[in-house]
C-alpha cells in the first residue's frame, strides 16, 4: 500500500530548526561548546504562584472536564489586564477570545476570513506560521518588504491597487519575530487608514508587547483611534508570562471579527485545560511581578548582544524592544551557509534569515534566550569567523 500525502501538506515544509539543533548536537559531541541562540523560548520560570495554582487546581476531579470557549473569568482577566496596561478598555464577553496558543489562532484566522484566491498581505520576512495559515487556507499571500531604510517597517502606498482590492486580512507584528522594529502611532493610524479604505480586517500580533526596553511603554495598536473598527490584536502567555507549553492566548479587538473566529473555533476544538486558565488568570492579574523583571534581564542581554554584534562588525538592526536581533553578518555567504558554518566553526546557532522569506537573505535571528555570561561566550567565539 502506498500512502500519500495531501497536495496540502506542501505547505507544512519541513522546518530548518531541526537541522540546526542535530548540527549543533554534533559538535557537542565532539566535546566543543555550543551557545543556542535559536530558538525564542523563554528561559526565566514563570511566578511561583502561577505554578502553584496549575498545580492547585489539577488536584479537583472536577477541573476534567470540557472548557469549550473558556472560562469567563480568564476573558475577564483579559480585561482587566489590558486596562491597567493600555488603558484600552474591552467588553470580556464579545471582544475577547481564548486560543490554544497564538500560533493555533493565528494559523486558522485566515479560515475564518479568507476565501481561495483571496489575497491577505504580510511582511517579508515574517513569523513562518503566518504563510502556513494563508495557504491552508487557499488564499494568496502578498509580502510586504521589510526595508532597513524604511525603518523595517511596510510601506502601504507600496501595495498595487488591484491586490489592495483583493485583500481581505493584513498581519503584522511589532515588535516582530524575527525583525523587532519599533511600533508607532503614526504606523498604525496609517495601518488604519488604509483598512479602512480597502475594507481589510487587521490582525496585530502583539506576542512581545512586554519586551521594551526603554522608560515608557510603547503604544499599543488598540490604543490608536480607530483600531477597533477594523482590526484585533493577539498576544500570547507563552513568552511575556513563561507559559510556553501551556499553550494558551487570546484575541481582543472588533466584536464581529471575534464573533467569526468564535464560530469557527467551535468546531476545531474543546477549550483549555480549566487549570491551565486559572494559572493564566493568576499570570494576568500579577503581571508587572513578572513583565517589570523579564525587561531589567532582557533589557541588559539586548545591550550586551547588540554592542557585542557591533564590535565584531555586524549591522543590528535598531531596535528598542522584542526578544530577537536581526542582524546581517559580514560575509557574502548565503544566510543558511553562514548559520551552519557559525555552528561548524563558533558553536553558536542562529537562525538563517531566508528561514522568514527572500528578505532575510544576508540577515540571521538571534535570540535573547541566554545569561549575559553566555551571550559574552557567544561574541567570543563568533569572533573567529
């Protein structure tokens, strides 16, 4: 019997990280160090309290059962979180969403508002789930260049008219993954306004809203006039609150777009495990324990990371925030060459820029994922190629 794959699962390739991670083994065997800057996981351990009502709350039978849209006090805690935050206030009942995880909502969103042929613009480079989620869904992505002398950011007057008209979903992320540019209001009212007269649904992936590193928090997209009318915002509790395999997130924003995403998430799946959103609650209501910690530590492995990059002659992209650096390396290789021979060569794993689209070419990500000491060997032994 042969069995075979769906024409569909052409667009689930197989990720370079796996390969990354077996090189790497190879050279710690050899007996050589290795310092991974690869992956963004989150290295600090969540609240003691958080950990305690996880494990609290597993000990009640009655915690079994099927959540299906959530618990109302987690979309309450939502709330409350981002009003004491932002200031951006949200009705817990009609403009808030729990997903399994950012990536779960992010890859069925375009489900929810695309049909096939339909065309939904995103950034080059861009988080690899957001093209897996249009494809899925049949629809056409349009990238949008992240340009360093346009600050990294997209440049709507850019995008032709007759695509504008066929757009039906725009994604972006600021600070993003792998480029941490810097949102501003005047981004995102041009962001609106351009919605508003393509009459396109925005999708801002706020994943890292936590990670600033300067004195004032930088503005939300909730925050800007108008923002509501036509767009939501997604954030996860995976990186800011240490919650990675817990999978658990949310959308806020338009009523109507989380009425759609409710609906088609109701016949994907049966809600959060219940102590898994009571520990997020906890998490929500005791954030700035958390957040105010997570930017002293990252704020300073940002600092020794980017001047180290500097030293050695790389170009890092400005950035005040995110928990990546994008940064392109002083060699004519091609990324994906350069990042195994960094492992091959340094013992330092990064990933290849092509990894997020064509425009990471010449660039890697590196992630803010070690102590200082290490980030320090990490520049050491970049020093040698």
């Amino acid at each position: 019997m042969m069995i075979q794959p769906a024409k569909r699962m052409a667009v689930f390739e197989e990720a370079i990280f796996g390969q990354l991670k077996q090189r790497a083994s190879d050279v710690q065997a050899s007996g050589r160090p290795v310092v991974d800057l690869s992956l963004g996981s989150p290295d600090l351990p969540t609240l003691d309290i958080v950990r305690e009502t996880l494990s609290e709350k597993s000990l009640h039978p009655e915690q079994y059962g099927y959540t299906l849209g959530g618990i109302d006090r987690f979309n309450e805690a939502v709330a409350r979180y981002y009003d004491r935050t932002t200031g951006v206030t949200l009705d817990p009942s009609t403009e808030v969403l729990q997903t399994m995880g950012s990536q779960e909502g992010l890859v069925h969103l375009p489900l929810a508002f695309c049909d096939p042929g339909d065309v939904v613009l995103t950034t080059n480079p861009a988080y690899v789930a957001y093209e897996a989620g249009i494809r899925l869904a049949g629809a056409e992505p349009y990238e949008m260049p992240l340009l360093k002398e346009n600050d990294f950011l997209p440049d709507f007057d850019d995008v032709p008219e007759d695509v504008a008209r066929r757009a039906k979903l725009l994604i972006l992320n600021l600070p993003g993954n792998p480029v941490p540019a810097n949102p501003t209001e005047s981004f995102f009212k041009r962001a609106i306004a351009f919605a508003k007269a393509h009459d396109i649904v925005i999708l801002h992936d706020a994943a890292y809203s936590e990670f600033y590193y300067t004195d004032e928090r930088p503005i939300g997209f909730l925050q800007v006039e108008g923002a509501k009318d036509v767009g939501l915002e997604t954030n996860s509790l995976s990186k800011s609150f240490s919650l990675a395999g817990a999978r658990i997130a949310y959308f806020v924003g338009n009523a109507e777009a989380i009425r759609i995403m409710k609906q088609l998430k109701s016949n994907l799946d049966y809600g959060v495990f219940s102590p898994i959103q009571e520990a997020a609650i906890v998490a929500l209501d005791h954030a700035e324990q958390m957040t105010d910690r997570l930017r002293d530590v990252f704020k300073e492995r940002h600092t020794v990371l980017r001047n180290g990059l500097a030293s050695l002659g790389w170009d890092v992209a400005p950035s005040t925030g995110g928990m990546f650096l994008w940064a392109r390396y002083p060699s004519d290789e091609t990324s994906v060459d350069f990042a195994f021979r960094a492992i091959d060569e340094a013992g330092v794993v990064m990933v290849p820029g092509t990894t997020f689209g064509t425009a990471g070419e010449g660039y890697v990500r590196v992630a803010l994922v070690q102590d200082v000491d290490r980030l320090r060997q990490a520049i050491e032994q970049l020093s040698v190629l």
